[in-house]
C-alpha cells in the first residue's frame, strides 16, 4: 500500500481539500507553492498515469480540473499549472500548483514554508470553494 493510499484511506493525516469516491485531492507537504495540491485515484496504485484504464483517467483529469477551480477561486494567482511527474511516489498524481509566473512550476526552486495552520487554512478554503462548484 502507497503512502497515497494510506492517506487518501485517513490513515495518515492530510490537508484535503476535495474528496468524492473515486479520487481524492490534498495539499502538498513540501509545496512550491501555497495551495500546492496532490490529486489521485483512490482505488488504483499504478505509478504511470498513461496505465490507468481509460475510465479512471478521464475521471482522475475530470476531477482535477473541478478541484483546479477551487484551487483558483480560493488562492490569488494567475493560473493554476499543471504537472505529472510520479517519480517520488509510486501512485500516480496531478500536481496542481497555483502560478504567478510560468518559473513558479520549477520543482528544483527553494519552496515556501508553511506553518501547519497556514496549510489548515489553505486547505479549509479550497474545500469550502470546491463544495460550492
């Protein structure tokens, strides 16, 4: 079992910030920036997106793209990027990162730090932004 899964099953704690049966989205830990979100299947561990049955895949990008509008109407930013990687952890996931300029979706930059509270927060807002969609 994934760490993903682990915490997509509230085994290990979370920031979540929109959740429905099929996949589960929460803040990242080590954001590159604030409202940095993790998006991911719940019931698949595969760690190549392009594995997924076509079904969960679609669903997954459906998913995201409701949770990228919350992520917009909560986070002051310009866009909300979007990355693939699946290099750290074997089950796959959408980074959605809020943006202000196309250098904020570097992965190699020095990250803000946030306080847990100040992850509560971001997060209390996206949920409440994706609850209203």
């Amino acid at each position: 079992m994934t760490i993903f899964t682990k915490i997509a099953k509230g085994e290990i704690p979370s920031w979540k910030v929109a959740e429905n049966d099929e996949f589960y989205a929460f803040l990242d830990i080590n954001p590159l920036a604030p409202g940095h979100t993790l998006v991911i299947p719940k019931n698949v561990e595969d760690d190549y997106i392009f594995h997924l049955d076509e079904a969960t895949y679609a669903g997954l990008w459906a998913f995201a793209r409701k949770v990228a509008q919350a992520i917009k109407a909560a986070v002051p930013c310009k866009r909300v990027g979007v990355a693939v990687l699946g290099m750290e952890v074997p089950h796959t996931h959408i980074h959605l990162v809020p943006l202000q300029t196309e250098g904020d979706l570097d992965f190699r930059k020095d990250r803000p730090v946030l306080t847990p509270e100040q992850q509560a927060g971001i997060a209390a807002s996206i949920l409440a932004e994706y609850e209203k969609l």
